[in-house]
C-alpha cells in the first residue's frame, strides 16, 4: 500500500515538473513575441516591473494587484503614452494615461463577470452586452451618449473589462493574445480615453493649494474674493488705505557714528603716513597762487601799446639768407 502511494507522489511530481516546464516555454515564447512586436513598432520592452500594478486598485487589480507585472511594454501610440503587460499568468492589462483626469471613475464588464468590490461604484446601466457602473451615476450618465453606445457596441470579445481611475484609462484581455490583439486592446482603451474627457476634471482638495504648487509660477488673482492679509508681509504696512506710501520720517546722521566698513577695520592705512606729511609740508595759503598756468601759450594779441617785435612775425632766433644772390 505505502509502495502504491509512493508511486502516486511519484507520478504527481512528475507531472507538475512537465507542466511547470512547458508554462516556462510558452512564458518564453510570449515573452519573446512581445519583445519582437515591441522592437518593430519603436517600443520599449521590460521583462519585470514588480511594482508597477501598485500604481491602480480598481478593476481587475482589485483581485490581482499583488501579482507581478511580465514583459513589460510602453510607448506612445496616436499621441497618447500607454503601458501594455501581462499580470504573470492571470491576464494582460493596458493602460492609457490622459493628460486631464477625473474624480468620476467608470467600470465596463461583461454582464457574465462578477460585479466589482468597490464599495463607491454604483450601478449606471446596462448597454449590449456590458454593464456600466460609476463612482457619481449622476455626472457619468453626460458621458454615456451616442458615442459611447456605440463604442460598448463595437468591443471585441477579446477585450474583457474596461475602467478609469483618476487619469488613466485601462482595459483588461484574457491570456495567450497576440500583436494584433493587444494593438486592438490599445486603441480601444485610447478611444474610451477620448470620450471620457466630457468628465469634470479633478478637484484639488481643501488645505492642499499649494501642495503640488509650482513655486516659480505665482498663484492668479481670484476675482470677487479680497487677497487675505499676510501677517508676514512687510509691505502692507507702508501702503494705508489711501493709496499714497507712508514717508517714513527723515533723521538726520549723527557724526559721531561715522560708517566704518568691518573688512577694513582691521587694515592699516598705509597713505596715513604720507597725508600726515603732505599737511606738514608748507603750501600757499592764497588761492591765487594755486592757479594753473596754462600749458599752451596764449594766441598773440598785436596791440598798438606793443613795439614790433625785431625779426617780425618769425622766431627771434631766425636769420635771413645773407649769401650771393643766385643769377
């Protein structure tokens, strides 16, 4: 009996061996198919990101965020940025991140799915084959128009689940699909993004204006609201409700405090000496004599008080040519 329970163990392990085996393969044959779509279309492949689910809880994360994001791929596709991975063996996400996001999540499932866990999701309706549930029925009921009816109606079987959380947009397929399910999985979720944007956008909550504030751009003017005054501002005070700056008043500098730079406190004059002898040495007290006698010589004034001057208007030591004169 111990021999037949033996050989059974036996059996057993050797089959989850087989089994693990051929999941690795096709793990790696998946893997490698992804990386070559990847590298073909100009996207960025990664084999691991364990954190990465962390960054979503609604949907099919509610159940599978502790597992691990597998053959990782983002990129932008249409002018959009996306996230495309496989949560292990379980399914294969796509996520759309939107430029503005929304207080207002919506969730689309298959009437045969289980409703979702979130206890703030609702019920909004049922459209085709999907039933539509939303955090506020009330507002999301603007987006569900013409478009959207049409759009729920035109989702491929593939395409299991679709929901939005704050700004991203993401949609859930089922395991083994191929390059050009997840490229239809994609612009199905880009275009669930673009009629979403009829959502009002996302409030910033009370006590935290200036939590995600950009400190070089300063804050606009709210008009009907009065600026609150800063106990801080300094400036507020010289301004009275007049409008004219208060003139402080003006006091006159004592002498006796002369201003004295610190950084030459400490460092000896060394024209002292020299401007104690300039004062000793003996100058002209009378003003005149400080004069300064020009440089050039003034223009000569003829006069008729002047006697002629002898050579006449040549230089006194000229001398005129006294030699033969030429035939």
């Amino acid at each position: 009996m111990t021999a037949m329970w033996f050989g059974l163990a036996t059996i057993a392990l050797v089959g989850a061996i087989v089994l693990l085996y051929f999941d690795r393969k096709q793990r790696q044959r998946t893997g490698h198919a992804r990386q070559v779509w990847a590298k073909a279309q100009g996207y960025t492949y990664v084999s691991l990101e364990p954190a990465l689910p962390s960054t979503w809880r609604r949907g099919a994360l509610a159940k599978l965020g502790y597992l691990s994001a597998v053959d990782v791929v983002s990129g932008i596709r249409k002018g959009e940025k996306f996230v495309l991975f496989d949560l292990e063996d379980s399914a294969t996400l796509v996520a759309v991140r939107r430029q503005i996001g929304s207080d207002i999540d919506i969730d689309m499932r298959l009437k045969t799915a289980s409703p979702p866990k979130d206890a703030d999701l609702e019920l909004l309706g049922a459209i085709g084959d999907r039933v539509v549930f939303a955090t506020n029925p009330e507002i999301a009921r603007h987006a569900v128009d013409q478009r959207m009816v049409a759009f729920i109606e035109s989702l491929p079987d593939s395409v299991q689940m679709l929901w939005s959380e704050g700004n991203w947009t993401l949609g859930m397929l089922s395991v083994g699909t191929i390059a050009r399910e997840w490229e239809t999985a994609i612009d199905a979720v880009l275009r669930l993004s673009g009629l979403l944007h009829v959502l009002p956008p996302v409030s910033e909550p009370r006590g935290m204006d200036g939590a995600g504030h950009d400190p070089g751009r300063p804050h606009p003017r709210q008009r009907g609201r009065e600026a609150e005054p800063d106990e801080f501002d300094d400036e507020r005070d010289d301004y009275p409700r007049s409008g004219r700056p208060q003139r402080e008043p003006f006091e006159e500098p004592e002498e006796h405090e002369a201003p004295r730079r610190p950084s030459l406190a400490v460092v000896p004059d060394a024209r002292a000496k020299a401007r104690a002898e300039w004062q000793n040495d003996d100058w002209p007290d009378d003003d005149e004599e400080w004069a300064e006698k020009p440089n050039r010589p003034e223009p000569h004034q003829e006069s008729a008080e002047t006697p002629e001057q002898a050579g006449g208007p040549f230089h006194p030591g000229f001398r005129p040519y006294q030699g033969p004169v030429p035939q």
